[in-house]
C-alpha cells in the first residue's frame, strides 16, 4: 500500500507538532508494511527531494504566504502527479491551499483527513474560505479527530461526525535520541534539575505570556525551548518583569531536547486558546514520565492530562492559578512523582506510535475497501 501525506511544512525545515505527528506515522506504519511519502513546501531552492528516515520527501517551492497559508504553483502538478501514483492520499487539515490542490488535480483517490485544529485566528478570511473547506470536507472519505475532547467541542467535527472517527496521536520513544551522559551534565551544571520546562515553537496561543507572568514573583526555574514569531515579544516581558529565573534557549537540536526532557522536574505547557488542538510536547512530558501542568481548553491537552491524575489543570489565562499549581508540585515531590508514573502509564495504555500507526492502517484500508 502506498499512501502520499500531504501538508504544509515538514523535516527538515520545520520541526512543529504536526510535522513530529506525521513522522510518527510514516515511520510506524512504515513497519507495517506502507509505503509513505510526504509531499511539502520549502524555502530552500537547493534541493526539492531528498530522503529522511526511510522515506521520500517531496518539497516544491513556496512562492508566497497570505495568513500563515503557504501556497506554491509547482505543488499543484506535483500534487497532481504524486496522488496517480498513490493508493491513499493523507491530507493533514487546515491548509486553505491544499484544498485547492485538492479540486485542481480532480483527486479521486480514497482520502483521509486528520483534522489538527479547527481555523481560530483568522475570522475574517474564514468567511471567504468557508464553501472550499465545506465541499472539501465533503469530498473526502474520512475525517479524524485526534481526541475525543476535539471531537465534542469542535462545531465543524459535529457537522462532519457520521464520516469522523478518532485516532489519537502516538509518538515512538525509540527513535528519540539518547543523551550521552555529557551532554546531560552540561544542561544539569547549566539550568539545575529542579525546573519546568516548556518545548515549543513560540506562537500567540502557546500562553508563554502568561508562562511569564506566573514565573513572576517566584524562585521557580523556568526553561524555554523554542522559537518563533512572539520570541522578542516575550524576551522584552520577561525583561520588564525583571525575571533571573527563566531561561530562553532558543530552537535546540534533538538531543538536547531529550536532555532537558529528562532532567526537567515537570513540564508546562500554558496554552490558553483552541488553536492548541492536542500538545505534542504535553505528550512528550508524559512519555518521560514527567507531571504535568496545563490548562482546560477543551482540546486533547486535557485528554493527555488528566487533572489531579497526571499532573494539574488550571484555567486558561491565569497567572495566578497556574503559579500555584507550580508551586504545589515542587511541595509536594512525592505527588508530583506519582503524577509522572501515572502520565507514563497513560502514554503506554493510549498514546504509542504502535497504536496509531495499527488504527490509520485499518483506515487506509477500509477506505481502499469501501471504494
């Protein structure tokens, strides 16, 4: 079976959750047998295809970008050519353009969505894009939600739910690097071990803001791993602030990621708006066994932690609550180690790439099934 995921942005140019997801499903289901390539966009004029872990990578050139949607003439043909070749086509929804490449290669193969996140920022374009995402949604054969949270608040899903099913989103430990003892020792004598650590890429709906303003009138070490478009943004705060606690280290590479993950005491994640649909580095946190701090949105971030289980979840953009809630783990380290047992069970029973990769391949092929 061969199977084209198709979506934006991808390895090695972004290293997002949506990107890490799509990898966890090439590369599991690969080990079932599909043959998966990725079709994305790039900046890089240099080189447009290349293999990453196994599997083909397709990039066409991005040409420009209206509200974050990358759009690229090559990738319509591309798109085209690719999909013949293919038995299913995975698209990876909201991207505006790959509904369009969609209708323009008169794509009839059978198709799968997972639907990431509903479109919550851009309000005035959504009016405009609402009849391409409807015919979309309708043309395909089957849509996935990534948790059951996502389902049931979700106001597009619910039109959708007779064609809609839920995979969760699963990661494979294995093919995470391991930190050499090194490099463990150059982050421990760096941030200590007794920090929250919050990974990922530095967006307005992460809550890094409010991540601040809790850091704020505490000895509690924060570590952030990541960049992005609010990074000046936030640096300035955390220097209004005047806060000696927090640590920004930028975009690191995966080993060192790994690092932190491992000696961190618990992991923070203060995303505050629906654009956080899931939280892969809330599931990373859990996959390391670690207690968890986040806040109900009524997204999978609250399927990943459950509240008093595996870690606390406090309400949306609030400082205060959330600085309490820091407080309380490092308190209380006897809890706090039982909630971090409690996340890695949880990773194991509901969120492995095994998992994952077994329920999109009964997908794929009952969609091959049905048509």
């Amino acid at each position: 079976m061969k199977v084209l995921h198709f979506y934006r942005t991808y390895y090695p140019d972004s290293f997002g959750g949506v990107e890490q997801v799509i990898r966890q499903m090439v590369v599991g289901t690969a080990r079932l047998g599909v043959s998966a390539e990725v079709l994305t966009l790039t900046r890089d004029k240099s080189n447009f295809e290349l293999e990453f872990e196994g599997h083909q990578v397709h990039r066409a050139p991005l040409n420009f970008e209206i509200a974050s949607t990358g759009f690229s003439w090559t990738a319509l043909s591309r798109f085209k050519e690719l999909a013949k070749a293919a038995d299913v086509v995975h698209y990876h929804f909201p991207w505006p353009f790959m509904d369009v490449a969609h209708f323009f290669g008169n794509i009839k193969k059978p198709s799968v969505v997972t639907y990431h996140s509903d479109i919550v920022r851009q309000k005035y374009l959504l009016k405009l894009y609402q009849p391409l995402k409807h015919c979309f949604l309708n043309d395909v054969d089957r849509i996935v939600a990534t948790s059951p949270n996502y389902l049931a608040t979700s106001p597009i899903l619910e039109r959708y739910k007779d064609k809609t099913e839920i995979i969760t989103y699963g990661l494979d430990k294995s093919i995470y690097p391991a930190p050499s003892m090194q490099l463990l020792e150059y982050w421990r004598q760096r941030v200590g071990e007794k920090f929250f650590l919050f990974v990922g890429m530095l967006r307005y709906y992460k809550g890094l803001h409010i991540l601040l303003e809790a850091a704020a009138g505490s000895d509690i070490p924060v570590v952030i791993v990541g960049d992005g478009p609010v990074e000046a943004d936030l640096k300035r705060q955390a220097q209004a602030l005047g806060l000696k606690n927090v640590h920004f280290l930028g975009a690191l590479p995966e080993p060192d990621k790994v690092a932190l993950l491992t000696l961190c005491y618990a992991l923070a994640f203060p995303s505050h708006l629906r654009s956080e649909a899931f939280g892969i580095s809330l599931l990373e946190g859990a996959m390391f066994g670690k207690p968890m701090i986040s806040s109900e949105i009524g997204t999978g971030t609250t399927y990943i932690n459950i509240a008093d289980q595996t870690g606390l979840v406090v309400p949306p953009n609030d400082p205060l609550a959330f600085r309490q809630a820091m407080r309380y783990l490092v308190d209380h380290p006897a809890e706090a180690a039982q909630m971090g047992i409690k996340a890695q069970q949880r990773y194991d029973e509901l969120f492995t790439a095994e998992q994952m990769s077994r329920n999109y391949l009964g997908l794929y092929q009952r969609v091959l099934n049905k048509r």
